[in-house]
C-alpha cells in the first residue's frame, strides 16, 4: 500500500481518494467492501469514508490471493 501523504489523525477519506491510496479502481474497493464488509444482506451505502485505520484492512483485502487466501501469522495469546 502507497504511503498517504495526509495526517492520519482526524482525516476521512471518500471512495475515490481512498481507492487511490490504495493503488485500486473505485470498483475494485467496493468489490472488496461487497466481498468483506456489506455480504450479510445489506447494502453497501451510496457513499463511505474511510479512515487510515480502514485503509490499512482494506489494503490487506485488495492484495490478497484470488478466493480469499491470505497467509497470516497468529499472534500468541498474552498472558
């Protein structure tokens, strides 16, 4: 994922500016969003923002391998 160039504190970022930090097409993001957030039955609303912290999990959904396989390491648990 590009760097973004703005202060990740209080900035939101609409569909296309996030889908440009990302390095994706806006349908691609929302192919993502369908595919990982909106796949219970409602719809995906006509317009989102979008955090640095959502960014990042959106970035980890756009790169992954075709059906969904991501190799993640699990953390151990604290104790």
């Amino acid at each position: 994922m590009p760097r973004l160039s703005r202060s990740a504190r209080n900035y939101l970022y609409n569909e296309t500016e996030a889908a440009a930090a990302l390095g994706v097409t806006v349908a691609r993001l929302h192919a993502v969003l369908d595919q990982h957030i909106f796949n219970n039955g409602n719809p995906r609303p006509s317009s989102l923002q979008f955090t640095s912290n959502d960014l990042l999990l959106l970035g980890y959904w756009c790169e992954g391998l075709p059906g969904g396989a991501h190799e993640v390491i699990t953390m151990p648990k604290r104790g």
